[in-house]
C-alpha cells in the first residue's frame, strides 16, 4: 500500500507590487477626448491611472517580483512554478513566464502563462493552488501582469480612460492548517460573451495586416452596457453563492477583494453580499482597470497599510472578457 498523501492547503505567504510611475488623471482625458472629471468618477470611480512609458509586461512583472522578494525571504532559485496571468504578454512567444523567469533568476522553475481576461488571477491562483496541494511542489508564484496602455485606443472616450498599467505578485505555499489558504472556488466562462467584449486583430483568426491597423482591430472593443449589466449579475452572483456554500454570513468575511473594473459593479457586488463598502477592498481611483493585476495589487496595499490581518476571511471575485468569472474564498495567513 502506498502511504496516504497529506492534505495540504495552498496559502500565500508573501505579496508584491509594483505601478509605474507615469500618471494620467482625468483631466489629461478631457484634454484629448470629450470628456469631463466629474461624468469618468461618476460612471467608473476611477480618478488615476498609470501608465508604462517604455518596456513591456515582462518588465512590470519583474518589478512585481522583486518587491516580493525584498520584502520575504524567498529567492529566486526556491521558485518551482511561475504562472503569469495577462492578456498583454511580450509577445505570443516565448511566453512571458519565460521571460520572467529568465530576468529574475529562477533557474530551477517551469511556468506559463495564462489568459483570462480580468478573471485570470483568480483562475492562475486556483491553478496554482491544485499545483501545491498535489504534494509535488512548494513554491508557486502568481503574477497579474497587464500593460493596457499598449492595447488602448486613446481615441476612443469610453475605453481608453479606464485602463492601466500594473503588476502584483503572490507566492503560494503548502500548510498543513487547513484553517488558513485557499479553501474553495467557483470558476466559470461563457463564451458566448465573445462579440461584447475582444480584440478582433493579432491571433490566428486575423493576423497582423494593413487593414487590420487601420480599422484599429488591434485595440480593445466593448461593448460597455452588455459588458456592465453581465458584469454586475455574474459577479455579484458568484460572490454571494460562494458565501452560501460555505455557510458564510457577512459578518463572517473581513473583506470582498473585487477586481477594479467600475465602482458601480464593486457596489452592486457589495450589496448582494450584505457587506457594507468599508469591508470591500477599493483603490480603483488610483490605478484604474489593471485586468489582471486589479486583485493582487489590492491584496498587497491592504496588507501593507496594517488593515489585513492573519486569519482574515475573504473572497476574491472577478469578471472579464470571455465571459470569465468567478469567486476564490481564502483565509489569510500572512502575520
């Protein structure tokens, strides 16, 4: 008989983060585009967003891991896997994993990259736990990578002022107290979602031509009242339904980490939950939509502003391009 496989929770038990240092504030918009201050905070929450002058999204995820490591013990070598998160790699190949990898030293780990959209933190943390809680490895970093500046149409007044640039970084790790990690998850996609939100241009379906640049098919397109009505149902409804299969009330949980996206949906999502908004992690005003990097990056100032404490239960909740959605119940273990 083989022996019986301990039963592990994956846990994250370092954080890190870095924006760049460029940034555009809503009146920069109202310059180039007709828009105001007042009707972009009314209608997304956002007032800020950062923006990468020069590199790409391997760089910002560099950056990201090395805050990590500096404020841990973790080194390079230590790490097994690298999963990155983005819909805005270096290129199609190598992936951008692979590039990471190759900067930071991390001789001794294989990696990926995976593409969800908004949601693709929560759908790399979920992969990254399985990785862990299989036994066979110990270190996984999660990277939520974006550079949206380089697929944003500055020209188009109801996109090009929500998107950011950004990347924050976790590492997992097992524990054998099951009272703290990653403890369920509800993952979905839909991909009848296709036609409301995409970029036509770049893949297989229509490579990379002259008329592809010129009707801008390498932008981003979305269609934002299907995309927000969806929005607001989908996550709302993962969010509470993950609470209820847990047998979680409100006052239960310490903090909804919602991915940034527009304010109105954080809120709607928030009230489904009967959470009151000082139990909902918010800096959206800061950095704007950053896609995959919008969860960890509040993850990380939270933890690092003394308000996230040891044994704090919270759900993480997401919806992005597919459609993807879905919701991550942990308990945090960081002191």
């Amino acid at each position: 008989m083989q022996p019986s496989r301990k039963i592990l929770n994956a846990t994250i038990t370092a954080v890190g983060m870095y924006v760049p240092d460029k940034i555009l504030d809503n009146k920069y918009f109202e310059s180039i585009v007709d828009t105001t201050d007042e009707w972009i905070t009314t209608r997304t929450g956002i007032k800020e967003r950062r923006i990468l002058e020069k590199g790409a999204t391997s760089d910002l995820a560099v950056e990201a891991v090395k805050d990590l490591m500096k404020n841990s013990n973790l080194k390079p070598e230590e790490i097994d896997i690298i999963i990155v998160a983005t819909i805005t790699p270096d290129m199609f190949f190598p992936s951008t994993a692979c590039l990471v990898q190759e900067k930071i030293g991390a001789k001794n780990a294989w990696g990926f990259d995976l593409s969800a959209a908004c949601s693709g933190f929560l759908f790399a943390l979920q992969t990254a736990a399985s990785f862990i809680e299989s036994g066979k490895y110990k270190k996984v970093l999660v990277i939520g990578a974006d550079k949206m500046s380089s697929i944003t149409d500055y020209t188009d007044r109801n996109n090009c002022i929500l998107f950011g640039d950004a990347a924050s970084a976790v590492l997992l790790e097992p524990t054998e107290d099951l009272n703290y990690g990653i403890k369920d998850s509800l993952l979905f996609c839909d991909g009848s979602g296709k036609d409301s939100l995409y970029m036509k241009a770049g893949g297989s379906l229509y490579p990379a031509t002259i008329e592809t640049v010129q009707n801008k098919w390498h932008y981003i397109y979305q269609d934002g009242k299907t995309v927000f009505k969806v929005a607001v149902k989908g996550m709302a409804d993962v969010s509470y339904e993950i609470m209820n299969k847990n047998n979680l009330k409100a006052d239960d949980i310490a903090y909804l980490v919602p991915h940034q996206a527009n304010l109105r949906i954080i809120n709607a999502t928030a009230e489904r939950m009967g959470l009151s908004l000082d139990k909902v992690m918010i800096n959206i005003h800061k950095y704007g939509n950053t896609t995959a990097a919008t969860i960890p990056l509040c993850l990380t100032e939270y933890y690092r502003e003394g308000k996230l404490k040891k044994g704090d239960n919270l759900i993480l909740a997401a919806f992005g391009a597919g459609f993807t959605w879905g919701a991550i119940y942990l308990t945090w273990s960081i002191e």
